[in-house]
C-alpha cells in the first residue's frame, strides 16, 4: 500500500503548478519575434512593409533541429526610397496645422526579405505586437497595434498579407502592387492600392500591340502572381483583338541556368520579331544578363511598369539589348519636397540600426568599422553626402511610385480626420479607433493632393487607370533617355483610350520605321483570309474572293457579294455598277440592221414608184395592181418596224415592236395569198363550165386581206389587255453587265401571233405550190412559191436562234428574220416585174403576156 501513497505524493504537486498556471494563462508568440527595423513614436501608427533586402542566404534544413532565423542579403535602394517617401508623408502631417491636429503619426517599419513567409510573419507583428499577453476575453478585444500597413510593393506578399489581415479588417495600402486578382473584395476585403490595376495594364498593353500592326508575338511573363495573372488578361485581350503568341513562357530570377537557355534557344530561334516582358525589375536584370551574353539584339520589347521606367535596368543594358522599348508607365508626378528628404539619409544612419549601417557603408562605399584586419575599405566619417554620387538611390524615375506612397499615407491621415471629427482640434480617443471604420473611410475618401491630384478608390479599391507610353531611346551620352510618347487613359471612351505620337518613337536598332511582326502578310482588298491548317488564326493565305463577290478591307475574313446591279471591279475591292448593254444604233450591229432596214424601206418606195409609173402597162394592170400596191405598203411597214427592236426598250417601244411586226407580216402574208388565189381562180376559170372567179372577185380580195389581218389585230389587243410586253433588266444572261430586253409578258400571246404568221405563209405556200405549173408568161405563182419558202426558211430557223441567243443579240436574230424574209417577199415577187418593165419592155404586152408572141 506504500506505493500508491508515494504515487500521490509526486502528483499532488504537478496538480496544484497546471492549476495556479490556468489562472495566468499567457499568449506567447511560437518561434522567434521579428522586431522592427525602425520605430517612430505617436499617437497613431501606421505600419510599415518593405523589401530592403531582395533574398537571402538558403540553410539546409535537417528537420531534425530549430531553423535559423533568415540571413538576409543583396540590398534594395528602391526600398529605402519607398520608406523616405513613407517618412516624408508622415513628417508633413504632422506639421500640419490643417490635417489632423495635434494628432501625431507615428510607425512601424519591418523588412522582409522578400520572403512570402516572414511577409506574413511581420504584418502579424504589425497587428498583435510582440509582447506577450494573458488569454482573457479583454486581450482579444485589444484593438490593432497599427491602424493602417504600408505595402508591400509585389502583389505575390501583398495576396499573402492581405489573405491574413483581411479578417482583422486592417487597412493595406500598397505603392505598386498591380496584380488584378488583388481587386477580388471576396479574397482581399481590407487591400487597397494606389497603383492602377493590371487588368487595365494588361488591357492597354494588348491595345498598344494591336495599334502598332503587331499580330504575331512573343511573351516571357515572371512566374508569379503579377507576371501570371497579368500575362492571362494580356493573352485574353489580345485574342480578342486578334493577335497571336508564338510563345509565352515563364522565367524567375532563381530558375537554373539550363532553363534561361532554353528561353533564349526559344528567342533566337522564334519568326516573330516583337517581345512583350510582362516581369519585374528584378526578374528583368538577371533575363537581361543572359540576353547580352547571348548578344540577342534586334527585337522590339515592349515592357510593363515594373521595369519600362527603371533607371537601374537600362544602365545594366550595355548590349542595348532594349533600345527601342516601349511600354507602360505610371504618369509622371511631383511632390515639392519629396526629392531633397530622400537624399537626406542621415537620419536613416543616426538610428544605429544595422540595417541602416549596412545601407550608409554600400550607399557610399565605406566601412562604419573595419570587421577584419588589413581591409583596405575606407572608414565611413558619417558626413558623407550624396553630391556626385549616381546609383539607384539617387536616380528618380521612379518618383511616381514614391508618389503613389505618399498618397497612400495621405489616404489614411484623411480617412482618420474624418472619423475622430477633426475641425480645428481632433477627438483624441486613440484607443478607440476600429479597423473596420477606417477600413471604410478610406474607400470613402476623395481629396486633391498639394499638387493639384485627385485621389480616391473605386469599389474594387483601385485608382483610376492612367498611363504614360514610355519609350527608351538611347543617347550618346549615357544609356537611354525615358521619352513620353503617348498616354492611355482607360476612363475615356474606348476609341479614345489611346494616344500614341507615333513619329516620336524610336525603334529598336534605331530604326524610324515601325517593326513588322506578322505571320502572314496582310490580306488586301479583294481578297479573303483562309486559315492554314494546325496553325493560329494569325498564320492565313490570301485567297481572292470568288466571282461576284468584293472585299473592301484589309484582312477580310469573309467576301461580300454584290448587289444584283453591280459587279467587282477588277481588284474585286469595290462593287460597280453594271453595263447596261442593249441593241443601240451607235454599235456597229445596230447600225448595219438600221442601214438594211432603211436601204428596204427605199427599195420598196422604189419598187411602189415603179410600179404607179406603169400602172396602166399590161403587166402591172395583170398583177393585181391593188394588191400589189397594199402588199408594197405592208413589205414597207415590216422593213420599218425593225427599227422599234433597236435603241432602249421602254414601255411603249416593247409594246410597240411586236404588235406592229405581227399585223405588217400578217397583211404581207395576206396580200401574197390574195394574189395566190386570184392567179388560181383565173386559171380555173378557163375551164369549160368553171365560173370562179365571180366568187373571187375585188370585193372578195379585199374582204380576204381584211379578215386574215383582223384576226392578228385581236391577238395583239388581247396580249396588250392581258399582259402586255414590258421593259425588263436581264441579269441571268451576263454576269458583269445587265442586259435591258423586252419581257414578252404573255408567252402564249406571243407565240400565237408567229403561229398565225406561220399558219398564212404555209397556206400561201401550198396554193402557190399548187399554181406552179400554170403558162409561164402569167405564172408569178413559181416567184410567190419560192419567196413563201425562203420566209419558211427564215422563220423556222429563228426559232432555235431565237431562243439560244442572249440579250441583244436574240433582238438582233428577230430583225434579222424580219428583214430577211421581207427581203425574200420583194425580190421574188417584185424584181423580176421590175426588171421586165424596165430591162425587157418588148415583153410588157398583152400579147406576150397571153403567150401570142413570136
């Protein structure tokens, strides 16, 4: 039973130690504390983030024992312009009588390293403090040890801080962090900046390109927040604006030696001629290195922010690898007074902190104390100044971003005069300041700085986006000149966005033409693009648009057809209107017909005179003269109403031409048959017991050629009632020309006045076929015979002519068989007359014309 007893013993006193240590449980910070690098005393403070150190010496890590605290090297005079911009800001509130009285801003100021981790590590610090605290309801209702962070200047820390602050509703306000993913509310409820976003960089530098005639490009993007999701909008945009990326890789300034060679392998080896470097400066500096030992010159870079305006880059470039660059920038700005309190680093050095001792002995190239014996170094006094000194602390190009600091830490003076009611005094209730309130304010705010700029956030907690185009132009003298060769503003109208002086630019290799960096060349007008297969849209052959069709742009994707009237010139980038073609009396087809019309017209009058001249002769008094002379008449009328079909169609000319063609052939025809019959019956009548003639007498021949051309005249009045011919514009015929005809109107009407013709001239044929044999001298039925068979002849072959032949030439076919077969009716019926009456007047008797002659 002792053993349980001693058991108790031991127990009862670890009991009574856990118990009295839960009534004073303490908070206490795992791992080591992070102090600050600088500390300045106020009513309110403001922390601070910056990367004075860009790396870092890397431990092998044995897991087996605790990490080493980091040993931070390679300073950034960047960042200690950041934080004397910082420093001045905080210094001019203070002697302001007008912005927060009697109220005095104090900070804290931290480095990390560029460390993710030890970014998150301080803003913690910055937020909870170092000191250790009992765990009561009272200490976690504390409020923040800082009302507002400053930084940091890359998005990668600034998406980590903002991801571990923003519960705490703690303001960050970061200089130049550009990474469009920041302006997620969701994710980064408390992060503002006042540096524009890179969805409106990323834009812009897509629109740059595009202006420019750049279709086939490359791309190298820091592998991180900012180059990846800046490198997404740019590609995105840039499709949409139809450029294309042969390549887009992916660089950081600790990838092996291996892979920056086969980014310049890639380079080297691409057919674009244009780079667009979505990196930061850091990054750049150690690409830039490879590029000029690889001596990779003659490419047009186009650059983003973070390095297009940093003096320490283009001092590095002694290859002038990017003479010529062109890019983004934030708009220059000035602070009066900012510059001089930058160079004043002695109140930097009067800290003591090692930091800040290291910064003055690489700032001047000294040693505060000599760390070994016999170094050659020599010893700093501590009243160096900065006069002749040039380096990247002393170069202010980037004086917008340090402005962008200042307008920070304004942003927030303002925001908290607001809250504690300023006037002339201030509330001064310090301790209760809430996060979430100034959080607030600071969206709210809306000021001009001393210099006359307007300062505010929107809801996603961004300035407005404007930008200088940047373009490095080299000078004898010294590296490069930053040259402001345009503007972007994206708060204008789109078409308005951009402006680029474009004769300002110098190019790369010094070149005053702008690069060309396509695929293919541009298509011209009157061609079209056509893909080439497996590859971008940006690689296409130029295929000429087909026929019928234009293209009036360059780089067509598609050919337009004309309108029905017009037709493609012969560039095919325009559409003109067609030839009206028709049959006129200026061509030499229309003259010829209207020559042969006019020579019938006067042979016939001829013919008539004739024929009156000898009216009372026996053979013109044998020949019917009555008919012979309306039969004259008609061969007259049909020679004339040839010329109807030549010259435009109109309305009355189309219903003009038909009409009168098949009323003069019918009265034509109608004659011939009465002579026909008359020759017939005067033969009958000779025979014993045959009185035919009686029934055939001159009333009769007349009735006969009245009743034949009555009925030819109700068709033609019928197809003018019903549908009659009409002009019309023929566009089947000819492709590049319009052919003006005559519709016919109705088909039907028209075909049966041809097949009334045709029906009269094969009755005619048949009773002079019949009468061919009757005495010779009195036999004019052989002549009526053969010219019935030549007009057959014509008119049976007009038809297939008719129909076969296009436009006008089917109108010169028609007169053709017109003229021709009326040609045919006077020389066969009436020239052997004339010849008779004129060359042979011995046989103009009446005996030889009863056959008693000798």
């Amino acid at each position: 039973m002792k053993q349980p007893e001693q058991g108790w013993v031991f127990l009862l006193p670890l009991l009574s130690a856990y118990f009295s240590h839960a009534e004073q449980q303490l908070c206490t910070h795992r791992g080591d504390p992070e102090f600050p690098q600088l500390v300045k005393d106020g009513d309110i403070m403001l922390g601070g983030v910056f990367t004075f150190r860009v790396s870092w010496n890397k431990e092998e890590t044995t897991y087996e024992e605790k990490p080493l605290r980091l040993q931070c090297t390679s300073l950034n005079f960047r960042e200690f312009q950041m934080l004397q911009a910082m420093l001045f800001t905080i210094e001019e509130i203070n002697n302001s009588s007008d912005l927060l009285p009697g109220i005095y801003l104090g900070c804290k100021i931290y480095d990390t390293c560029g460390s993710i981790a030890r970014s998150i590590k301080v803003s913690l610090e910055l937020v909870n403090g170092n000191e250790n605290v009992s765990a009561t309801s009272e200490a976690c209702a504390r409020p923040a040890q800082v009302q507002a962070i400053m930084g940091e200047a890359s998005s990668s820390p600034s998406m980590a801080i903002a991801t571990v602050i923003g519960p705490f509703s703690v303001p960050l306000i970061s200089q130049f962090a550009t990474c469009a993913c920041l302006s997620d509310k969701s994710k980064y409820p408390s992060f503002l900046r006042t540096i524009p976003s890179d969805y409106y960089q990323s834009r812009a530098l897509a629109q740059l390109v595009k202006h420019f005639g750049w279709t086939w490009i490359g791309a190298i993007r820091t592998n991180d927040d900012y180059g990846n999701n800046g490198m997404a909008t740019f590609t995105e945009t840039a499709e949409q604006l139809g450029v294309c990326l042969e390549y887009s890789l992916t660089f950081f300034r600790t990838d092996p030696w291996d892979k920056i060679q086969k980014i310049i392998e890639t380079i080297r080896s691409s057919t674009s001629k244009v780079i667009v470097a979505f990196i930061s400066q850091a990054d750049m500096d150690v690409l830039l290195q490879e590029l000029s030992r690889s001596n990779l010159t003659g490419y047009q870079w186009v650059g983003s922010e973070a390095w297009i305006f940093d003096f320490q880059s283009a001092s590095r470039d002694n290859k002038r690898i990017l003479d010529g660059a062109i890019g983004l920038s934030i708009p220059k700005a000035h602070v009066s007074g900012l510059k001089e309190f930058i160079l004043d680093v002695k109140p930097l050095y009067l800290t003591s902190n090692d930091l800040f001792v290291e910064f003055w002995e690489e700032l001047f190239s000294c040693k505060v104390k000599q760390s070994e014996p016999g170094e050659t170094q020599r010893l700093c006094t501590g009243h160096e100044n900065l006069t002749g000194v040039e380096n990247s602390f002393t170069d202010m190009s980037l004086m917008p971003i340090f402005s962008n600091m200042y307008k920070g830490v304004y942003a927030v003076a303002h925001a908290l005069h607001d809250i504690l009611g300023c006037n002339k005094t201030c509330n001064n209730k310090v301790p209760l300041l809430d996060p979430l309130t100034i959080l607030q304010h600071i969206k709210g705010i809306r000021f001009k700085t001393k210099e006359g700029e307007e300062v505010y956030f929107n809801e996603n907690g961004d300035p407005a986006a404007k930008y200088d185009i940047i373009n490095w132009q080299p000078r004898e003298d010294g590296p490069v000149s930053f040259e402001t060769v345009g503007r972007y503003d994206a708060s204008l109208p789109a078409d308005e966005q951009m402006n680029v002086q474009q004769k300002s630019v110098v190019w790369a290799q010094n070149s005053e033409q702008v690069p060309v960096s396509v695929c293919s060349e541009t298509c011209p007008p009157g061609t079209r693009k056509v893909l080439q297969k497996g590859k971008p849209v940006c690689c296409y052959d130029c295929i000429k648009c087909a026929e019928g069709e234009i293209s009036n742009s360059t780089d067509s994707v598609s050919c337009v057809r004309c309108p029905l009237e017009s037709w493609p010139n012969e560039k095919r980038d325009a559409c003109v209107k067609k030839e009206a073609v028709f049959l006129s009396y200026e061509e030499i087809m229309g003259a010829l017909l209207t020559a042969a019309s006019l020579f019938g017209t006067c042979m016939t009058s001829v013919v008539a005179y004739i024929f009156v001249k000898y009216r009372n002769t026996p053979l013109v008094r044998a020949n019917n003269s009555e008919l012979s002379f309306l039969l004259l008449f008609s061969l007259k009328m049909c020679f004339l109403c040839s010329l109807t079909f030549i010259g435009q169609p109109s309305d009355w000319s189309c219903m003009l031409r038909h009409t009168s063609f098949g009323i003069a052939f019918v009265l034509c025809i109608s004659c011939v048959l009465g002579k026909t019959i008359v020759v017939l019956m005067a033969f009958k009548a000779t025979l014993p017991g045959r009185n035919v003639m009686k029934w055939f007498g001159p009333v009769q021949q007349r009735l006969s050629v009245l009743g034949f051309s009555v009925v030819q005249v109700i068709i033609c009045i019928l197809w003018l009632i019903i549908s009659p011919p009409f002009p019309s514009k023929n566009f089947k015929e000819f492709k590049d020309k319009i052919s003006l005809e005559c519709a016919l109107g109705s088909s039907v009407c028209f075909w049966a006045v041809l097949g009334y013709i045709g029906f009269l001239a094969t009755l005619c044929f048949i009773c002079a076929f019949l009468a061919r044999k009757l005495p010779d001298n009195f036999n004019e039925a052989k002549f009526i015979t053969f010219s019935m068979l030549i007009f057959c002849a014509v008119w049976i072959t007009f038809i297939p002519a008719y129909v076969s032949s296009p436009g006008k030439f089917s109108v010169a076919v028609e007169i053709f068989a017109i003229l021709a077969s009326t040609f045919g009716l006077l020389i066969c019926i009436f020239i052997p007359k004339c010849y008779v009456i004129l060359m042979k007047p011995e046989r103009n008797t009446k005996k030889s014309m009863m056959g008693k002659g000798a």
